[in-house]
C-alpha cells in the first residue's frame, strides 16, 4: 500500500504535498552505503474524528513524518528521532490518542532479519506455505511446478528482463489434460511484487499457484476453478527490488525498482507510477528520482513496467480479470487512481465483486475495506491496474492490498513467517468466492464484460439456455437463472439498476 508507506531509503524522508513527493533531509546510512533506520519511530495516533486524523497526518508530513498505514480513525506514522516530541505535541493539540508502538524501527528490522535466519537453518526444508523465498528458491519452484504439477497442466515462461538482467517467471496454470489442446479459457490474471518489500504478495502468489497444480488439500473447488478459467500468475514482476530488499535488513524496506538512469545515489522508479494511463507525477507520484514515488521522467520508461505492459497486451483478450497484489492494509481499491472525472463503465460491478471478496474475509476476521483509490486511500496515477482497465479494456481489474490490516498494523511491511499460512488460506477462500462470483456474473458472455451472450443475443436463445437478462447502466449482463444464488443477484443488480 504504496503512499502509506513513504521511507526514502537513499534521498531522506519525504514530504507529502499537492504537486507530489519532495525530497527534505538525508536519511541516515550505515558505513556501506545501505539506509539506517537507529531511533527512528513509529507512532499510533487514534481519533473519533475523521477530519482531525487527516488535519493531524497533514502536520506530521510537515514533520517528516512517513504514515505507515491510515484508517478511518487511526493511523500509524514512522519518524525521526528528533521529530518525535513535536509529533507528540501535536497530536496532544488536536485531542488525538498518541502512543510508541516501535522504539526503534532499525532494531525491529534486525531481530526480523535474524528470526527468519535462525528459522531457515532449523528448517529441514524450505517451504512456500511458511517461508519468503528468495529468487534462486522461486525460480527453483516454479521449475518443480512445470515438471511435476500432479492437478493441472503447467506452462512456464517468461515476461523479458529487469533493469539488471534478471528473469521475470510467469506461469499459465491449465485445466488438466487441455495443454496440447490447442483451445484457451478466459484468463485470470495475476501479478505480485511490484513493490519490492512487499514480501507477503509473492508468497501469496506462489502459493496460488501451488494450489492451482498440486491442489495439495485435494479441494474439489480449484477443479472447478480450472474448468471455468485458466490461470496466468506472474509472482515476482521487481525482481532486482525484490532480491535487493532481502540482502540485510537496512534494504528490507526498499520499494522501488534498481534502475540507475537517473541517479547514482537515488536508484530506482516506481514501476507502479510508471504506465501509461493517466501517467501524472503530481498524482500520487513524484518528478524527484530520490523519492519513493518518483514516476520515471516518461510512461513507461523502465523495464519492468514496458514488460508488464506486452505480457498485458498478448493476453488481454484473453483476460476476464486482472489483479495485483500490493501490501499493506487490506483493501480492493478499483480503477482510476487518477482522482479526476474518469469513472470505470461497470462501477456497480467492480463494487460487488470485491464486496464478495472483502465479506468472505470478513468471515475471517480480516476487515477489507473496497473501493476506488480516490475515495478510500489516495491518489495513484499510473498504476497497472488503470491500464490493464483504461488502456487494454480488461473489465474487471483490482489492487489487493493484503495483511496486516488494523487488528496487527504493528507488523508493517515486514509481516513475519509465521502469519503466512494464515494470510494464505483466508485470502485463498475470499479469492475463490470472488472468482467463482465473476463467472456467475459473465457465465452468459464471450467474455468477461462482453455485451454478446454466448448462446447468442436474442431473448429466445437466452430463454432456451436459462439465462436471464439485467440492464446495468446500459448493458445487458446474463444470469444463469439455474444457479440457487440468482435470486439474490438479480435481487441486488436490480435495485443497483433502478
């Protein structure tokens, strides 16, 4: 969750303004070179009053505060030492609740880097369901998953090359016994990694994937999966920022990409600022190649970003829906970032398909929160999933913001080993009710977000195959009216629809 969390690693801490992230003072760094987070703090600040929180967080960002995470009525914000009484005062002044919830983020980063040591050498071997791997180990995975996938036919391949040469794996996971068939299902997408700290969203993608060619709990559902959709999943897309995130734990916060065009001393873009829809520095991102957010000085100037865009394209008929999984703070945010006058043509859709996927993690425990970035998190220009929707017409696309959410935003980006498994299985179970939810909706369509019924246009083929037509804003979408969950669809859309 990429503008919660602004720690410029190489440039300074950032200062949040209307025209975009700015450089303000140098951030500490260790004799080598790697940033150094010794004194720096995280506070937690809680309110009654939604305008006061966001009065509050515009002062800390005056303050060089970085805001970790921002909920409706807390939020947890990282600063320097020294800023640190007046963050305090501050808070105080407006009537906030204030507490220290990490002394200091340098020793917490440390005892994380040694736990997952430690854990490693014990380990008699590494597993994607309880460890983050590292690019050796999920290249070696997905080389197990091609060879020896026992519930699906597997594909892999590649997207082309990062900045510093390194591979970027995808996978095609297929219906078994359907890969020499020639014939290819509408697709669902997903790619994961963008962010290089992001750690929990490559896990979650490998473990799809194992799920999808292995179904190693033998779950009647992933079948029914295959049948309706193949799977393409692309689990590191920022290899070089995801490798160099995991060298010692001053790196572990790095989010960018590791491009030096621009800057020797301030490397690296933020490949999810970089496409081409709606491209805009001063929308959520920024013009200085020292800042988190910096933009790149064109759409689509690095690597990693012009690689997603043709994976993107060559599947883009193909694709029923795409997603990106981000971290962190539990959100399905839909298109556009852009927070100007572009609204996406299937809004009510967008909205009821991460409603089906935030009420199942409700039933989990884990609250998500859906909508677009605009209104329930904050401006984002060039972001993949505008383009897969603005540019390529891919009608149903999502960021997935996944754990920690507000019961443990104490873990931060660092989410540890140990709160895998769990991520895994509650997100799992919200992603097949959403995806099974999407063929439900479009299960009379070519496509997804296709106007043509597959049985044909006209009421009496509709009528012979049961399904039955509903006007949403302007198009028509076919329901299957044999499904036991119609009524309740038809019961929504229609007042949806007026």
């Amino acid at each position: 969750m990429e503008r919660q969390v602004k720690l410029l690693m190489l440039c300074g801490l950032t200062l949040l303004l209307t025209t975009g992230v700015r450089c303000r003072t140098a951030a500490r760094r260790s004799d080598e070179g790697i940033p150094s987070y010794v004194g720096y703090k995280v506070l937690r600040v809680t309110s009654r009053s939604r305008e006061a929180l966001s009065r509050t967080l515009r002062h800390f960002e005056k303050q060089q505060g970085d805001v970790w995470s921002h909920l409706p009525y807390s939020a947890s914000v990282m600063f320097p030492r020294e800023q640190v009484e007046e963050a305090i005062r501050i808070a105080k002044k407006e009537g906030l609740g204030i507490s220290v919830i990490l002394d200091d983020v340098q020793r917490y980063l440390d005892a994380n880097h040694r736990k997952r040591h430690e854990r490693r050498k014990r380990a008699a071997t590494v597993d994607v369901t309880n460890s983050y791997l590292g690019l050796d180990e999920i290249n070696a995975f997905l080389q197990n998953v091609t060879r020896s996938a026992s519930a699906a036919d597997v594909i892999s391949s590649t997207i082309g090359l990062s900045f510093e040469g390194r591979n970027t794996p995808v996978i095609e996971i297929r219906e078994r016994n359907t890969k020499s068939s020639g014939t290819q299902k509408k697709a669902i997408i997903i790619d994961a990694g963008i962010h290089a700290r992001e750690w929990i969203a490559p896990a979650l993608a490998l473990n799809i994937i194992n799920k999808l060619a292995f179904n190693p709990d033998n779950d009647p559902d992933v079948l029914d999966l295959l049948k309706k959709f193949d799977w393409i999943i692309a689990p590191v897309v920022n290899p070089d920022g995801y490798e160099y995130s995991r060298t010692n734990s001053g790196a572990r916060l790095w989010r960018k990409t590791r491009t030096s065009q621009y800057s020797e001393s301030c490397k690296g873009v933020d490949a999810n600022r970089n496409f081409g829809f709606g491209w805009d520095p001063d929308v959520g991102g920024s013009r200085e190649p020292c800042s988190d957010v910096f933009s790149g000085n064109i759409a689509f100037s690095e690597p990693e970003a012009r690689n997603m865009r043709d994976w993107l394209q060559r599947n883009k008929g193909r694709a029923a829906a795409y997603l990106t999984l981000h971290s962190y703070g539990q959100y399905v945010l839909y298109p556009y970032g852009t927070c100007d006058n572009r609204v996406a043509d299937n809004k009510d859709i967008l909205e009821d398909l991460g409603k089906t996927f935030a009420n199942a993690l409700g039933q989990k425990g884990r609250r998500y929160s859906v909508g677009n970035s605009c209104q329930v998190l904050y401006p984002a220009a060039g972001g993949s999933d505008d383009y897969a929707k603005g540019s390529l017409g891919i009608p149903v696309a999502y960021t997935i913001e996944l754990s920690p959410g507000e019961k443990n935003f104490f873990f931060g980006f660092d989410l540890p080993e140990s709160e895998i498994a769990s991520t895994v299985a509650d997100t799992w179970f919200g992603l097949k009710l959403m995806v099974q939810r999407l063929y439900q909706l479009y299960s009379g369509s070519n496509s997804a977000g296709s106007q043509t019924p597959r049985t044909g246009s006209s009421a009496q083929s509709a009528s012979q195959t049961q399904l039955v037509p509903v006007v949403i804003n302007g198009i028509t979408y076919y329901f299957n009216s044999s499904d036991p969950n119609t009524q309740q669809w038809l019961t929504a859309y229609r007042s949806l629809s007026g």
